[in-house]
C-alpha cells in the first residue's frame, strides 16, 4: 500500500461516516471532494477525525 496523494480517490472514514472521494492537498487544509455536483466539499476541520483506508486502484461497472 502506499500513501495518499493529491487526486487520488480514497475511501476514507470522517467522525465514524464512510466515504470515497478525490483527495485535495493543494490548500491550506486537506479536503475531500466529489465528482458529482450535487455533493458538497469536505473541508477537514482541526479536531475532526479522518482515516483513510485506501487508495481506489479501479472501478468495476456493470455496462448495459
């Protein structure tokens, strides 16, 4: 396994929530955004809880 890296999908767990989103560690502060629109970016709070399980290394799509 390796480290996270700026624009890798993650699956990662915030304050006990399960999510899989791109990692931004470009700013100030990490943060985790969504490719879809209508999800809001997660900025990463001092204090707040974040472990990151792993790094997505494909996806697997049932096409129809």
């Amino acid at each position: 396994a390796r480290e996270p890296r700026h624009g890798d999908i993650v699956v990662a767990v915030i304050d006990n929530e399960l999510t899989a989103k791109q990692l931004d560690r470009q700013g100030p502060t990490p943060c985790l955004r969504a490719h879809h629109p209508d999800f809001a970016v997660i900025d990463l709070r001092p204090g707040q809880e974040l472990r990151i399980w792993g790094v997505v290394g494909g996806v697997v799509r049932r096409l129809p």
